[in-house]
C-alpha cells in the first residue's frame, strides 16, 4: 500500500473533535505502529494533525491555515506545542 493512502485512512481515522492514542489508531485501521508512526510524522508536517506523545488530534481548518502560514512566512515567528512564540 503507498505512504499516501495509508496517510488518508489514518487521516479519517482520526476524529474531528477529540483526541485518540497511537494504539486506538493501530486497533481501529488495523496497521502497524510502525507504518502509523510515518504516516502521523507525514500529516504532521503537512499541518494536517497535532501530536503530543502518544495522542493525536486533527486540526481544525483555522488552525491547519496558521501553521501553514507562520511555517511558511520569512519571520521570527513559531509554533511549538501550540504556543506561538518568536525566535530570539
């Protein structure tokens, strides 16, 4: 199965208001930690989802729009941990 199709299940695994743990994620779609870990790791730098340890939760549209904006500008400005803070 391509990167990119287990990139989209996992997506709409993933409810839309709420929280789900790595192993929730693994039971529900039935696909390794491992190919998990990627796939989240992927949506994550598309500014799709958040990961906080173990659990995962999905952007809302605001916030995937912020992300890409603040990653994509020339600026001091950042998100880490959902705190966004300016280079030193």
């Amino acid at each position: 199965m391509r990167n990119e199709d287990i990139d989209w299940a996992l997506f709409h695994c993933i409810p839309e208001c709420g929280n789900m743990t790595v192993a929730e994620l693994a039971e529900r779609s039935l696909f390794s930690v491992e190919e998990i870990k990627a796939s989240l790791a992927r949506l994550e730098k598309a500014c799709l989802i958040h990961v906080a340890g173990d659990t995962v939760c999905a952007l809302s549209l605001n916030d995937m729009f912020i992300l890409n904006e603040i990653k994509n500008a020339p600026s001091d400005i950042y998100i880490e941990n959902g705190v966004i803070k300016v280079r030193k």
